[in-house]
C-alpha cells in the first residue's frame, strides 16, 4: 500500500530500489523505508509532496519524516541485503528492485558485484 501511494503520487519511476522492514512477529511495518532515487534531483519534489506530511491512504495521525539514509544508492542497498536472512522469507517482505519502474528481480551476488554508481544508481533517501 505504501508503494502503491508513492507511484499515484508520481515518483514510481523516480525509484530503483525500495524497502518496507517488517516486524515479523506482529505482521506490521516498524514505520519507516529505504528508498533510492535515480538522480538526487528527483528527491526534493518528493521530499516537498510528503516530508511533515500524514499519509493519504492510511488511517494514523502519524506523518511522514524525509532523512537521508546511512546507506546510500541502489549498488550499496542490494549488497546490503542480497547475503541477509531475510531474502529467504516470503517475497512481500523482501526488498525491491527496479528497472524503468518496473519490479526487477533482486540482483545475485554476482549480479550485484557488477552494479556501479555509473549505471543510474542514484542517491538514496531514507523515510523515518
């Protein structure tokens, strides 16, 4: 749903890289993502549309706070999780990957070795 309402906002072609963490033993997000940009540029006109404010498609009073994340681009997310235990679990909890906003598969270890900041990877953006 999260991502669903970041692509009717107009950013889900901004995106290459996306990730939801899950609680897994209450079934809920812990209430932030990891979200990497194409190009730093298309970071302000999302960081303007949400930043302080509360989600459209979700009953909280909760509202959205921009940071940026300690881990930067699409290259340096997937090494991140492409070795972690949760790419074992179920596919919606998995992290995404995208290719001219279309979901892509998770890049292997060899795949991902190969990956370099000159090929579109972006700078990446955390939600708090």
């Amino acid at each position: 749903m999260f991502l669903d309402e970041i692509r009717e906002g107009g950013h889900g072609d901004s995106i290459d890289f996306f990730y939801l963490p899950i609680d897994f033993k209450n079934r809920c997000n812990r209430g932030y993502a990891f979200i990497n940009f194409l190009d730093t540029a298309q970071i302000v006109p999302f960081y303007e549309q949400y930043n302080t404010k509360a989600w459209k498609n979700f009953n909280s009073d909760k509202v959205c706070a921009i940071t940026y994340a300690r881990i930067q681009g699409k290259a340096a997310m997937i090494k991140r999780f492409e070795n972690s235990a949760l790419m074992e679990k179920e596919e919606a909890y998995k992290p995404l990957v995208f290719d001219k906003g279309q979901t892509a598969d998770f890049p292997t270890t060899a795949r991902a070795a190969g990956s370099s900041d000159e090929e579109g990877e972006g700078s990446g953006g955390g939600l708090d």
